[in-house]
C-alpha cells in the first residue's frame, strides 16, 4: 500500500533551548512548528557520533563484553567509541579496537552508517569491518571495565537471531557483514 503524502514533513525549529551539556552529549528542548502548523517540543541529545568496528580473526568476531549502566546490564558489542572532535572515522575505530581489543587493523573497510536512536539522539555510528589484524597490546580507558572474547562467526549470528545480542550497532554490523558475505545459518 502507498502512502500519499500531499505536504512536507520538514518540522521548523522555533527555539532551542540548552538544558545540559557534558562530557559526551548536550540535551536540548527544541520548540518547533509541525508540517501542519501546530507547535511542540522535541527533546534531542546531541552527540558528536561514533564509530564502530566488527573485527574478524580466523572465523571468528572479536567481540567486547562491558556493563552499561543505563540498561543496569551486560552486552556483548563489537569495539566501538565516540569520535574525538573531528576525528577521522576511519582513525576512530582503528583506535578503538586497538584500545579496547588489543589488537591493530592494517587495514579496515567501511560497512555502513547508521543511527542509533533517530527519535531523539542526533548520534550516527559508522561501521567499519577489518580481516587483517595484528596483535598489540589493550589499553582502555581508564573508567572503562571490559573483557575480550573470539566468538565463531556462524555462532555469533545464530545468537543475533535467537534475540541474545541485544546492542544495536552490534547487530546491524553483523547482519550487514553477513549478507555482503553471504553467510547464513
């Protein structure tokens, strides 16, 4: 079924007011005047963006497993980080596999961009995957508690479906790796 849609759905911004800023993100309540005139407000974060890497060592993912205190939960994720002013992308998530995994790529290759919460959070993540790592040596954050972990491909799949991967940007790089591999189950 097609949706006609007579109008634009651009939604102007009246006011903007800053509510907080810190270390990674800035809330802001916006005013804005809807397609069909009427005013509301829209609560946005804004995030500078991340990046993201699906490392891949002899069939297998390297993955992280860390507590997120917003969800009070444990998640396996592939590396990822915010960028860094206007840090490369490309040289984001180089950097964060290295921290995080402890291992280099030598070369990494971009998968996709994605949003991570388009109804309010101005945050894209980009995605890159690399095959060709060397091992190095970890070095996290210092506020950062993780453990590295070496999951068979076709495994860390079938638990994507089976709903046991939970994170986002973990499960859109694999699903993506998988079908420009054509890997299934």
């Amino acid at each position: 079924m097609t949706n006609n849609i007579d109008f634009d759905l651009y939604e102007r911004t009246i006011e903007t007011k800053d509510i907080y800023e810190g270390r990674i993100l800035r809330l802001q309540l916006l005013t804005v005047e809807l397609p069909n005139g009427e005013i509301s407000t829209r609560e946005v974060i804004r995030h500078n963006g991340a990046c993201a890497i699906l490392a891949i060592k002899e069939g297998k993912f390297v993955i992280v497993k860390q507590f997120r205190k917003a969800l009070d939960e444990t998640l396996l994720e592939i590396p990822a980080g915010k960028i860094e002013n206007d840090e490369d992308p490309a040289l984001c998530a180089m950097r964060e596999l290295e921290e995080e995994t402890g291992y280099r790529a030598n070369s990494i290759h971009f998968l996709m961009d994605m949003y991570s919460a388009a109804g309010y959070s101005s945050e894209r993540i980009h995605i890159f995957y690399a095959d060709d790592l060397q091992e190095t040596q970890a070095h996290p954050d210092e506020d950062e508690f993780l453990s590295v972990h070496e999951v068979d491909i076709i495994d860390f799949y079938r638990m994507i479906l089976n709903g046991k991967i939970k994170d986002s940007k973990t499960i859109c790089a694999v699903l993506k790796y998988a079908a420009l591999k054509n890997i299934s189950v």
